[in-house]
C-alpha cells in the first residue's frame, strides 16, 4: 500500500505542467495586481517568492511605479525564471521535453531553501536590520498570517522540487557521464563539465548573495566590525555556500541544476550508493585553486 507522501509525489509528477504554470501565471498575476491597486499585498498570490542579487549589485533591477505612484523594483532575473518555467512548461506538454522544466526546479529548490532561511533572518534580527539600514522597519512582518503563508509558499515549492529532482535522478536517460566513454567523447566531455561549472555558480551566487550581505551586515554590527572583517567574511560565507550547494544537490539528487540541461549525472564507478563522505571530499576538492577547471588541461 502507498504512503501519502509516496500518492503525493506521483500527483507531483503526473501535473508537474499544471503545477509549472499555475507558479508561472501567479506570479505575473501579482505583478499585474500590484501594479493596478498599489497594494503590496497583492503579492501573497506570488507563488515563487525567490530573490536575486549579485554581490550587491543592481544591474538586474527594474524600478517600475504602480497606477497608485507607488514605487517599486522588479527583479528581471526573477521575471526571467518564470519565463523559463512557463516555457519549460509547454514544452513538456508538446513534446514531453523535461530538461529547461526540471532545471528551473532545480533553481527553485535551492533558491526557495535560501529565501526561506532569509526570511527567517528578517524576522529574527528585524530590530538590528532597522539601525543597519537606518530604516523604521526592514520587512513587512506585522501581519503574521501573511508571514505564515509564505512559509508554507517555500516548504511546498521545496518539497515538489524535491519530489521532481528525484525522479529526474533516477531517470533511465541520464547519462552517466563518470563512467567509461568513447574516446572520440572525452574532448566535448570535459567542456561539458565546465559547462556545469560556470552556470551552477552563476546560480549559486545570485541565489545566496543576498543573505551573505545580510548575514555579512548583521555579523559586522554585532561585533563592530572593520571593512576588512567584510572581505573575509565574504570568502568564508562563499566558501560554506558552495560546499552546501554541491554537497546537498550530489548527495541528495546526483546531480546539480546545470546537469539537468546535459542529461549528466554523478555515480559510483562501482554503481554502489553514494556514500556522503565521498560527496563530501568532491565537495571540498572544488575549494583547491584551479581545481574547477583543471581537468580541462588534462588528458
């Protein structure tokens, strides 16, 4: 007999189209509402609340102005990902294409983790943000029914992700890329690999940008630190998050978002189950100097 959760994942699976576009059309849907009433409320229908930056940067920033004359700021990067999940989802319908769908999956399970534990952040350290950033409150969080709800947006997207992720991993048209290949493959393999290399950090540093800035910031006040504190600090953070990111995607999935798009996965030579000490040591190797693209340089 099947469990709920075991029920739960085949539905998952089964409407992953309908699921796609209903995140999809809900968050321009909110964008539409706001711009309309000027309520900042109207984005608790968004139902992908993920956040981007790069090392404080705002290159991707659209500032708009609601009918209202409210002003607010678009992330185009996140308009970008919805896009890509509202193609990813006609083309799963047409042609049963899962690649773009399920890479869009993998940056909204990484990216919801991420906000979650930033929104977590913003609630706890509210009063410390306010001085940092000298503003009367850092946040919406006086209404704790829409706080609630957007806990529970985050938990919902990760488990579906999730669900998704580990399906597309136990795929039986995934290539194993680590085991033995025709010679003739190995030049474009090691392209593909840094391939992998390059898009899961650009990932990577636009998902947990913010929330190192904010953690950055709310260490440096705490401990009255100097600049310098910031520029180490900054490498440490990077450092942990990089480690997560790869430990958590290889071990849980074998895979990483930018595999998705190659059909590539990580396995045992011996196909025996991933132990995590192993993900773990291929997790810290990424940290050597030159390591990440050193095997393109290799025979």
């Amino acid at each position: 007999m099947k469990s709920i959760f075991e029920n739960f994942s085949e539905w998952v699976i089964n409407h992953v189209a309908e699921l796609s576009l209903l995140i999809s059309c809900s968050s321009f849907l909110s964008i539409v509402l706001f711009f309309v009433t000027g309520n900042v409320n109207a984005f608790i229908i968004n139902l992908f609340p993920v956040y981007f930056n790069f090392f404080g940067s705002n290159f991707s920033t659209l500032y708009l102005q609601s009918l209202d004359g409210i002003d607010f700021a678009l992330d185009i990067l996140w308009i970008f990902l919805i896009l890509i999940i509202l193609i990813g989802s006609f083309l799963y319908v047409k042609s049963k294409e899962r690649k773009l769908l399920y890479f869009s999956y993998g940056i909204i399970f990484i990216g919801c983790i991420v906000s979650l534990l930033y929104f977590l952040i913003e609630i706890i350290f509210q009063a410390d943000l306010s001085k940092i950033y000298r503003l009367p409150q850092v946040g919406n969080h006086n209404n704790w029914l829409i706080d609630l709800i957007r806990v529970v947006i985050y938990l919902f997207l990760i488990i579906i992700s999730f669900i998704l992720l580990r399906h597309w991993s136990k795929g039986s048209n995934i290539l194993k890329i680590e085991k033995s290949i025709e010679s003739d493959n190995i030049k474009s393999n090691k392209w593909k690999r840094f391939f992998h290399f390059i898009v899961d950090f650009i990932i990577l540093s636009f998902i947990t940008t913010r929330i190192m800035i904010v953690i950055i910031n709310i260490l440096s006040y705490s401990l009255d630190a100097s600049t310098y504190f910031h520029d180490i600090a900054e490498i440490v953070l990077l450092f942990v998050f990089i480690l997560i990111y790869y430990f958590t995607f290889e071990y849980l999935f074998h895979i990483t978002p930018a595999k998705i798009l190659t059909h590539t996965k990580l396995y045992s030579i011996k196909n025996e189950k991933l132990k995590s000490s192993k993900v773990l040591k291929r997790s810290l190797a990424r940290h050597i100097p030159f390591d990440q693209i050193s095997f393109l340089f290799s025979n």
